[in-house]
C-alpha cells in the first residue's frame, strides 16, 4: 500500500473514531417516523466482478422527513435471498461496514439485519446515506429482491414499523436493470481458457418478434384442450344449448354416473330425468367407448366417448366409469362456445398417463382455500388428475393437526420474533406482523372442503410434509410444545414429539440459509411425531379422498446435519450398519416406510429423498409400501443428475416426471429483469417449452446449459469411464406420469400464483394426456418442424379461445409481451398466442392504436392486451425512424370513434 493511501485510511478511521458516541435509546416515535419517511432504495451494481463469488450492490437511505435519523439501537431488518459478503469459514455472521457506520447480521433463512454502530452518521432532512456491500453470487431480476423491510429497536415494548417506501408488492424501491452488468450472472475466463458467460439478455421487440414465429389462422383450429384420441367434427350442423328446455338423462342402469350428470346439471342450470324425450337432451350412459390408440384397444378406467348430434339435438356421454364420463363433461364445455352453441361432433379418448398432477406451494407463503378450490376447477377443466399440496417448508407449516396445536398457533405464523417462540421468524418479504402471506393455515374443516371438492372433480389430493430437511416451522413448534410442558413440569410427555436433540453441536447450512431445519432421525420421538401426523391426516382424508400417498419430501437436506448428535451416534453405536448422514438418512425413510404402511398408504418423495450412496436409488425391497413415488425434478443438464428419473423406474419406482427445466413454473416467462421468478435451473420457461416436453424420450429435451450455452444430446449422453450417462429406460411401465411445480418464493398473491401458473398450465396438460407424433421422431430437424406445426395450432387455441375462457372465469393469467419490427418504416407487430391484440402508442399513452402496416416516427409504445381487453402486458417501447408521424394516424382513429360514437347517441337519444 502506499503512504498517501494509508494515511488516507488512517485520518478516515479518525475521524470515524472522534464522531463515536453512545449508542441511545430509541422512541417509538422515532420507530414511527422511519416507518414512514426513511426512503429506501437498492440496486444491484455489478454481477460480473469475480468469478461467481460476489456482486456488487448498493442501498441508499434519504431521509424523506423534518426530522434527523440518528444512530441507536435500532435496526433494519430485511429478507435478502443471498449471503451478505459472507466471511470465510470460522469467522462471525456479522461484518462491519466501517466506513458506513453500520453492520450486516445474517438471522436466519433470508431474514438479515442492518444495525447502526457507534460511528453511524446521522441523515438529515433530505440528505441520503449510500451504503455498497458484497453479496454471494448474483440478484438479476426485480423479485430477487423481497418487499416489507422494517425498522426495530432493541428497546422492549416498541412495536417494530414497515417502511413504507418498501411496502407491497410495486417493488419500486428497487432500481432498474438497464445494464447488462446488472442482469447477466457471469463473464469470466475460466482456468482452461474458455469464457464462461451468461448469454442472456432481455428480449427487445425486434427479438420477440423473431421469436412468435407463429402463423396467425385468424381461428382456434383445435375443438378440444387437451388434444383427444379422435375427433370427428362437421360444421355444416350445430346444436344449440340456449332453449332452456335441454334435459339431462340417466337411466336406471347408468346411475353409477350419476355424479357426472350432477356436475353437469349444475353447471348449465339443465333437469335430470330417467327417460329421454325425443330431442334436447344429454344422456350418460354405461359402456365401453372402444377407444383405440395405435391399434390397440386402451384399458384406461378414463376412457370416454362423445357424441354431439345435430339432426336429433342430442347429446351422449358414454363412459364404463364416473371419471371418464366427468372428462366426456369437460370436452363438452369445451367444445360449447360463449353462445351455447357447438358443431356436430365425435369424440374418442383416453389419456396418456393416469398421474397428471399440479403442484402448489403453500409453505413459503399461503393461498387460502377459494383459491384452492378455484385452481382446482381449472385443473379440472383440463383433465389434470392430482392435486399435489405442498404444505409444509422451513418458513410455514400450513394444516391444523389435533393433538398437535403448537404446528398451526406457532407454526403457521410469521412475524418479528427472534426467539420464535410465537411465530417462525419473519421470510420472503413477510414483514414484522402476522397479517402476511406468511401466515395462514387450513383447520380441518377446511381441508376436508378441500378434499370433497377434489374428489367431486375427480382429483386426488397428495399432501407433503417436507421432512427432514425443510422442517424449521415444524421443528420451532415442537420445541415450544416441550417448552410449555416443560413449565408444566411435564417432562415426559414434552420430549413426546420433539424434533431435534438438544445436544446436537452440528454445524451446517441449507440452501435456503436456515441452519436448524434438519429434523432428526435418530430419536424415537420423530417417529412418534411422524405417526401422529400420518395418522391424522389418513382420518381427514377418510370416506372423503382417501390418502393413497404421503408425501415426506425428503429433498435438500444440508450436508453436516446430525453430525454431532449425540443421540445419531448413540444410534449408529448400536446400529453398526449406519456409518454417517446418508445412512442416517435411508433410516429414516425406511422407517417412514414402515408407518405409512402400516396405515395401507403409498409412500411418497422427491427424487434426492430417496437416493443414497455413488447417485443410486434405495433399495425399494427394503420399503415396506406396495409402492413408493419418486418425483424427479433435478435435471439441470449439466449437473449430472438428469438420468435419474431413468434410474428409479429401473429400480421400481413409480416415477412421476417434474423436471425443473420444463415443469418449474416458479421460473420467469422471459430472460428480463421484470418477469417474476427464480431462475436457478434453466434462465426461463415459458409455455412453448412446457409444451414442447418429451417425457418418453428425456435426454431429447435437452437444449441449453443454465448460463445458455447449447447443449446437445451427444454431448449430454458422452462416456465417462466406457459408460455412457444417459441411463436408458428399461422399465417405462414404471413412469407414471408428470406433474407442473409452483413453488411460491416469490409468488406472495392470488394474481401473481395465477399469472405464473397461466397459461403453462394449459401446455402442462396437454402433454400429461396427448402424447404428440413428433415426440419419438429421431430426426431433429424433422421433430422440431413438426413440432413447430403442432405448437402453431395450439398457440392460436390460446389465443382465440382459451384465454378467453380463463378471462370470464378470473384467471389473471400472464398475457405475453408484444412483439415488433419495423420493415423499413412500416410496422410489423405479433404476439406468442395470435388472437391477442397488440397496441402502440407514439404520444406517451395518451391513445392507443392496433393498426400494422403504417408508418411511425419518434418513440414508439407497445402492450398486448388480454383476450378480453381488459388486462394489459408490461409495456415495452422502440425508437422509430424520422418518417411520417404515427399520431395523426392515431388521432384520426381516434376522432373517427368519438365521432361515430356521438353519432350514435344522437339517433338514440
């Protein structure tokens, strides 16, 4: 270093010194006043200053008020996804940001702290502190960042106070990506000399464009969503629902579709009778539909036939079972448009797979039972079958079990509480109180609406209750539960149901940053705790939806959990086959295997729950269920791990395919800053991937690395050591289906769930019961142009029919950004489901125009609206050449409108 610099830094480090004072007390009304005007906005600098380490971010505090913000025992309190320049191994939590006079304290989860030290300089009236700080590896989107930060005071009895300038979900306190700096992950020479880069960038509208290579048919050519075995259809004869004098039929002999018909009856307001009048009726009726696919006969319990007939405007619904007449019901509100009216037609299916499932996250952040039972109608729309409920995470614990009180009074609670003795500290932007997404739970009574609703929709619901890893909520709960008895002095029954061992010195950390969510398996007590629960949940489910899986999870549990617990190596002392963790854990799974069992119910997991040494499955003869599901959802291409879901089906597992790479819909839409999500397995997923799966022929979906570098199947299946790593499926019996993921991170309202899960959901559906022809077609170029075809008619449904029905049933779904082009000077605009229409406006937004073809000048705004017209994408802008203006073009529409419309009501009137 040199001299200057370091007397720099030491007359620095003086004058910190000589402004030190004593920390003070802070009022309540100091709490109140940063509450409201401390105004508080972040930044993400630079991702691109190491080598994957660190970036670059900087968080400036105005003071927005009259009065001076000063130091004390306050502290700012924040949920930030990434560790805050986290010290090396053995050294504190806490690092001091010298030159700023404040210090960053990791909690727990995301939950950090920001305090003031001795040498914090006041802010005064309208002055603004800039603080720069290192955080682990990269923030690159707006919703990396979480809302609800507040300000506490180590001063008991002073409520803490949510700033205001960070409240709800506009998320405006973060600053603009407008950088590549700022949304790219990496850019570095690696040690080999190859570049490693984050290829990445947001699409603009010119990119968009190239990319909804989509041909506009100015119709939805597909009659039905999910595509059917066989549809015959004539538009020369129509039948029309709307005379009101339409009756529904079941005989004597067809009553075991009487469920159906109930379905039906209440959804179009039409009688039942048991004997059909000569025209305008539905009849249901017992019996095979002989659906056939590839010249065989399908043995599918889901088969349905459908016949529309114009000449006797009738209607018949023949199925051998209640669930495939319930899906003949389905494709005839398909095939019914807004007018009560459809054409004569004849429809013939089955389904591809009997497990097509949806996933919801209710741990991280609660969505309460209307949208359940709404999502589940929407399932049901389109033919998926199982209701994966994910109901417990580190950050909440979300069903009432009696017996067991502390899960749902504590448990389900988020809040300002360091000891958590009254809630799970607050995460993922909760804020302080209690009155958050973060906090909610289904009573029993609830669940089993739930549960009858599912069932009347012929779903099934498949609850999970994450364990061992996963299990803060679970785990502070039961602590407080022996607490209590403890007082009581209860000993015995407080160590009942207690969930980790009070001596255990281990040291760890998951990946979600929590350091005590690793409930323990060496301790009978665990066991005693998984029954009860097990139990309870059977006997909600019972003469309701019966419980054919539980789910334990079993996923991410964090490497030196139970390492220093005394009672895992007073276990492994008496059990000398159990030697370290991974041990530990098949232990448990084995005995989790025998209590759910013993309950006659399947055993469920994600795929790392039910792997163990050298990347290989259990020993499925060693789990005691008839049969036990694994989830394969890890298949980061250039992890590794993509041939697991292979390697489970060989070892008879019923695999249930969930890749994140395809099936995660908690991911962003697009590559762009704005879009919602995380993005740690591929950078984005929008519906065209979805669509474009291939579960029956896995290692050809593979496309690009994380970071966006194409990957090719040649290079994915390459030999290591003779053996090539992609595992062929020799068992493809055991394959049982897939299932779409929303994980809720992120997602802390019913709109935001809707627009992540709309319209992938759509797509999802359509590859859980259709399998394309393009799928098993090994020349490439010839799969993705059929492929391209295939999409082609499927976008356009979305766009002139689907999205349109979800808009009259409520669904926000994500409408598409525009896409935009000028040839020359004259527009060209397009959208990733034709049908939609794109706007532009050259006056700032004042009017809006959809007119193609014109000529533009200046900047140019754009948006999609939603099929209804009534939501709009975000809206995006270009530059135009100096040409003709576009908004006399718009001003004249405009007048011509306004114009007409006075002529209108000047006649009327």
């Amino acid at each position: 270093m040199k001299v200057d610099t370091f007397l720099v830094h030491c007359g620095q480090i003086l004058v910190l010194l000589l402004c030190t004072r004593k920390v003070a007390s802070v009022t309540q009304a100091e709490l109140d006043y940063m509450g409201t005007y401390l105004e508080i906005k972040i930044k993400t600098v630079d991702n691109l200053i190491s080598e994957l380490q660190h970036f670059r971010a900087e968080l400036t505090l105005k003071n927005a008020g009259t009065e001076v913000i000063r130091g004390g025992d306050w502290a700012l309190y924040f949920c930030f996804i990434r560790h805050i320049d986290r010290p090396d191994e053995g050294e504190p939590e806490t690092w001091d940001y010298l030159q700023y006079g404040v210090n960053f304290t990791h909690v727990s989860g995301c939950l950090h702290r920001m305090e003031p030290t001795d040498s914090f300089r006041d802010i005064s009236p309208n002055g603004e502190t800039k603080i720069t700080f290192l955080g682990v590896n990269w923030q690159v989107a707006r919703t990396d960042y979480m809302p609800n930060w507040y300000v506490v005071s180590g001063t008991s009895g002073l409520d803490a106070r949510t700033v205001s300038s960070t409240a709800g979900e506009k998320l405006d306190f973060v600053a603009d990506f407008v950088k590549p700096r700022q949304w790219k992950r990496m850019d570095f020479v690696s040690e080999d000399g190859q570049r490693q880069t984050d290829t990445y960038d947001p699409y603009s509208l010119r990119v968009r464009h190239t990319f909804n290579d989509v041909n506009d048919l100015g119709e939805a050519p597909l009659l039905i969503i999910p595509t059917p075995v066989l549809v015959q259809k004539n538009d020369k004869k129509k039948v029309y629902f709307g005379t009101h004098d339409w009756v529904i039929v079941v005989d004597d002999q067809d009553t075991a579709l009487n469920s159906s018909a109930q379905f039906l009856s209440k959804k179009l307001g039409f009688p039942i009778v048991s004997q059909s009048p000569d025209f305008r009726y539905i009849r249901f009726h017992v019996g095979s539909p002989n659906v056939m696919i590839n010249g065989k006969q399908s043995n599918s319990t889901e088969t349905y036939e459908l016949r529309v007939n114009g000449d006797s405007q009738s209607v018949s619904i023949t199925s051998n079972t209640s669930t495939g007449a319930f899906y003949g019901v389905q494709s005839l509100m398909n095939v019914m448009d807004e007018n009560w009216e459809c054409p004569e037609v004849t429809v013939k299916d089955a389904p591809r797979y009997t497990y097509r499932g949806m996933h919801l996250d209710v741990g991280r952040n609660f969505h309460g039972k209307e949208y359940v039972l709404k999502l589940l109608d929407l399932m049901a729309m389109y033919k998926l079958n199982k209701f994966y409920f994910h109901l417990t995470d580190d950050e909440g614990w979300r069903l009432e079990i009696p017996g067991l009180k502390e899960l749902t009074t504590i448990g389900s609670k988020r809040c300002f509480d360091l000891e958590e003795k009254q809630c799970v500290v607050s995460q993922l932007g909760s804020g302080p109180t209690d009155q958050s997404s973060g906090t909610g739970y289904y009573t029993v009574a609830e669940y089993q609406e739930i549960l009858r609703y599912a069932a009347e929709r012929h779903i099934e619901v498949i609850p999970e209750f994450d364990m061992p890893g996963h299990g803060h909520a679970a785990i502070i709960a039961m602590q407080a539960r022996h607490d209590a008895l403890m007082s009581q002095g209860k000993a015995s029954n407080a160590r009942e149901y207690l969930l980790t061992d009070p001596n255990d010195t281990s040291v760890y950390e998951s990946i979600q940053m929590f350091n005590d969510n690793a409930i323990n398996p060496c301790m009978d007590s665990t066991y005693n705790f998984i029954r009860h629960v097990v139990r309870e949940v059977v006997e909600m489910h019972e003469n309701i939806n019966p419980l054919r899986i539980f789910d334990f999870g079993g996923d991410e549990v964090a490497k030196g959990a139970w390492e220093n617990s005394t009672e895992c190596q007073h276990l492994m002392e008496r059990l000398r086959n159990l030697q370290d963790a991974k041990d530990l854990k098949e232990y448990m799974v084995r005995n989790i295997a025998d209590i759910t069992a013993w309950f006659g119910v399947n055993m469920g997991a994600w795929e790392d729950g039910l792997m163990g040494r050298d990347n290989s499955p259990y020993d499925i003869n060693k789990l005691a269920n008839e049969n036990v599901y694994a989830y394969a959802w890890d298949n980061v291409w250039e992890w590794g791990a993509s041939n697991r879901p292979h390697k489970l089906a060989n070892a008879n597992f019923k695999v249930v395919m969930a890749q994140a790479t395809h099936l995660y819909f908690d991911h962003p839409y697009e590559p762009d800053p704005e879009e919602r999500g995380y993005y740690w397995a591929p950078r984005f997923t929008d519906t065209r991937k979805t669509f474009g799966f291939m579960p029956d022929n896995l290692y050809a979906n593979v496309d690009y690395t994380r970071m966006g570098a194409v990957l090719t199947e040649e290079e994915l299946c390459k030999e290591v050591k003779g053996v090539s790593q992609c595992v062929p499926l020799l068992n493809p019996e055991n394959v049982e289906g897939m299932q779409g993921h929303l994980w809720s991170e992120t997602v802390r309202t019913d709109e935001q769930t809707d627009y992540m899960i709309f319209p992938r959901l759509l797509a999802l559906a359509e590859r859980a019961w259709h399998k394309a022809d393009w799928e098993d077609v090994k020349d490439v170029n010839k799969r993705k142009k059929m492929r391209n075809a295939d999409w082609e008619k499927f976008a356009n449904t979305l766009g002139y029919r689907e999205l349109k029905r979800l808009d009259n049933l409520g669904v926000k779904y994500r409408v598409p950004q525009p896409g935009a082009h000028l040839v020359g000077n004259k527009l060209s605009t397009n959208v990733a489901f034709p049908g939609l229409v794109v706007e532009h406006s050259s006056d700032g937004g004042e009017t809006w125009c959809s007119e193609k073809g014109i000529s533009l000048s200046g900047r140019v705004q754009f948006r999609t609206r939603s099929a209804d017209g009534g939501r709009t994408s975000r809206i995006e802008s270009m530059e135009a050449s100096k040409s003709t203006n576009i908004q006399s073009n718009c001003s004249l529409l405009f007048s011509y409108v306004l114009l007409l419309t006075v002529c209108i009501f000047s006649r009327l009137y």
